[in-house]
C-alpha cells in the first residue's frame, strides 16, 4: 500500500500547474477511493478521509489532467505491446439539475435508461490482458445533440479526434465493439487520423470478393467485384486459413465492404464448437490472428468499467455539475489502474495470476481503520511484534494470501 502512495506521488510530481495543497489532495483522494467503505459521496468521503465535506467538493470542481496523468502510468508500468479500446457505458442517474441527464443504452438491462453515459478511452496491455483507463469523457443527451445538429456518433468520432495524438503514441489501432461498424465512425477517423479501426461485422454482412482477373477490355467500368461472400459457407480458395487450434480457425482476406464502402481485412472465425464470427480491420496489411487478439483484448475496457462500478464508487456520484463528475468518473477509473500496476503488474509471480479488485478494496480499508487506531493510541510500528500486529489487520478478510 506504500508503494500506491509513492507511485502516485511520484508522477502528480511530474505534472506541472499543481500547487503543493493539490498535489497533496490528490494522492488522498486516489488512496481514500481504493480504501472507501459505503457509499462514494462527499460527506462519507470526509468521514474516511483527511478532509471536510466542502474541501472535496470544492477540489471535486477543480479541473485536472487526467489523461497526463494515465499515459504517465501506462507508459512507466505497461509492455509495449499496446492497443487503444474506446467504449460508451451508462450510469444510472437522477436529478432535474443533473448536467446531460437523457436517455442510454444499458448493455447490462439491453434497453434504453433514464441516466448519463460516459465515453470512456482504455489502453489495453496485450502481454499482460488487462485495460488501463485512459480518460472518460460524459456525453451530451440526444436532445443536447440534436440542438447541435450532430449525432450520437458524431460525438464517439470528435471524441477520438480530439485525442488523436494521446492515442497514436500508444497504438496505431483503435478497437471498438460492433456497434461502431458502420462508415458515420470509421471514415471520419480514416480521414482525419493515422488511427486504423479494428471492429465486428454483423453475422449478415454484405460483403463481397475482389475480382483478381484480368481487364476484359469492353467497355464500361471495369470489374473490381467477384461475387457477394455467404457468410456461412466462404470460398475458402481465397479467404485463406491464417491459425489454427483446438477452439478456433481464423480465415483472413482482403474483401470490399458494401456498408463502409471500402476494402478491409477479413478475419472470419470458424469456432470448432460451432458457429462463426466476422472481424475486421481497415489495415490491409495486418493478419487475421492479430485482429483476433486485438479484438479479444478489447473485451478487457468492460473490466475496467466493472471493477470501477463494484469497487471504487463509478456509479454512485452525487455531484451534479458536468465538472464534478468528469473527477468522478476518472478517479474512479484511474483508482482501478492504479491498483493494476502496484498489485498485478508489480508483484504478481505468474502471468496465470489473476488480479482480485476485491483484495486490494479490503486491504486498503484496512488500512484506513487500522491507522487511525495505531495513531490516535500512539503505538510504535518500529517493534516486530507491534509490526506483525499491524501486517495481519490489513490482511484481515483478504481472499487470496
């Protein structure tokens, strides 16, 4: 636990426009978050922390960079084998002053809720399997959007964007779920980025062969298609094998995509259990296996986001000003990164270990309790004993020892 202390020190040393006070609250509020016990409101937080109820709601409006913040851990800590995942999630939510309450899809209920959403950019550690948050950004209300003529996509694709550049240094791809499979997303970031988009294709995609022959010579335009792909029975001549084992057959090719209206890399997945899947991606030159893998690793953002809804509070905010909670949102999902680094990447004995959220919560308000305690009855940690004392109530309730 001292090393999330001294990790998180370490880089709010490194960002500049932070005054001595700030830099202080900050490593508090990232320690309190990873230790807080009940509900993640400000009056609970000032009966845990070292603050009142008004200094975090003052310092809640304060604004922060966050994203400075994350990349600084990520490339400190994390392989260099990385790639981006963006995905929207819902929080439940009320309140008439709520800034951009509207309507969203809850994946988790599969129907539109009363709510506010948020954008939230992951970087995913390949060798390692896990996400780490980057940013989250909270979405304007259809209503919102449409007084601005825009979409709900238009809004994921400024969002990608505008943090082109954070994005690029980690990874020249971007993978996203199926939902963004649709040429409003991928063609303005084609354009305007060097980002490549690794995506899902519905089960039904209109996709067709691209004809290799040679010019007939007629007139008219000349052939550039072969035929529409039956999804359910490929022309395996020329959607070729790629990998191969006990789960799964990957087919790769180039084919022409009627929907996004251009060409993209096919990697068709055979699952030997049975069944298929259509991925894709709009780098011509990258295999099907690593499309595979690319996509696979984006499924660990919906991780990050429910270890941030179990753990350290994402849900349960009660700021109402769009300031307040864009702290919110991103200490919840920067406390989880966090623990990530100091109790998965650090110290873990295999890369079969797997990282327990719930430890790291119990062993943090252990902490919190056990200080408190040991300071206000003025006993010395120097004694073995006292110190051994003191290393079992933080272990207390751990699942894995």
């Amino acid at each position: 636990m001292n090393k999330s202390e001294t990790l998180i020190g370490a880089i709010i040393g490194k960002l500049s426009g932070l005054n001595k006070s700030r830099e202080k609250f900050m490593i508090s509020i990232f320690m309190l978050y990873l230790g807080l016990r009940g509900r993640y409101n400000f009056l609970n937080m000032a009966r845990y922390g070292e603050y009142g109820e008004q200094t975090y709601r003052n310092q809640f409006d304060k604004p922060f960079d966050f994203i400075e913040f994350n990349t600084t851990i990520i490339k400190a800590n994390c392989s260099c084998h990385l790639v981006n995942a963006f995905d929207p999630s819902y929080i439940p939510k009320s309140g008439k002053e709520t800034e951009h309450l509207g309507k969203f899809w809850s994946g988790c209920s599969q129907k539109v809720l009363k709510g506010i959403e948020i954008g939230g950019f992951a970087v995913v550690d390949v060798e390692n399997n896990t996400a780490f948050s980057l940013e989250a950004i909270q979405t304007p209300s259809v209503k919102e959007l449409k007084a601005e003529d825009k979409t709900l996509v238009n809004h994921y694709v400024s969002l990608v964007i505008e943090r082109k550049e954070n994005l690029i240094s980690f990874s020249p791809y971007l993978a996203v779920d199926g939902y963004f499979a649709k040429k409003e997303f991928i063609n303005p970031i084609m354009n305007q980025t060097e980002l490549q988009v690794i995506s899902k294709m519905r089960s039904d995609a209109n996709l067709h062969y691209i004809y290799r022959g040679e010019s007939t010579g007629l007139r008219g335009r000349p052939k550039t298609l072969d035929g529409k792909i039956k999804m359910q029975q490929i022309d395996k001549r020329r959607i070729k094998l790629c990998f191969e084992n006990d789960e799964i057959k990957i087919y790769e090719g180039i084919v022409f995509s009627k929907s996004l209206k251009r060409k993209i890399k096919l990697a068709y997945l055979e699952l030997n259990s049975g069944g298929y899947a259509v991925l894709f991606s709009t780098d011509l030159n990258l295999d099907g296996q690593t499309i595979y893998v690319y996509y696979k690793c984006r499924y660990q953002i919906e991780f990050l986001f429910r270890d941030a809804k179990q753990f350290t509070g994402l849900t349960q905010c009660q700021a109402r000003s769009e300031s307040k909670m864009h702290f919110h949102f991103n200490a919840s999902l920067t406390s989880v990164s966090i623990a990530k680094c100091v109790y998965f990447l650090k110290d873990r004995k295999a890369k079969s270990e797997s990282f327990s959220m719930s430890d790291v919560k119990t062993m943090h308000l252990n902490k919190i309790m056990a200080d408190r305690i040991f300071a206000n009855l003025e006993i010395d940690l120097s004694c073995k004993k006292i110190r051994r004392v003191y290393r079992d109530a933080i272990w207390l309730g751990k699942i894995a020892c």
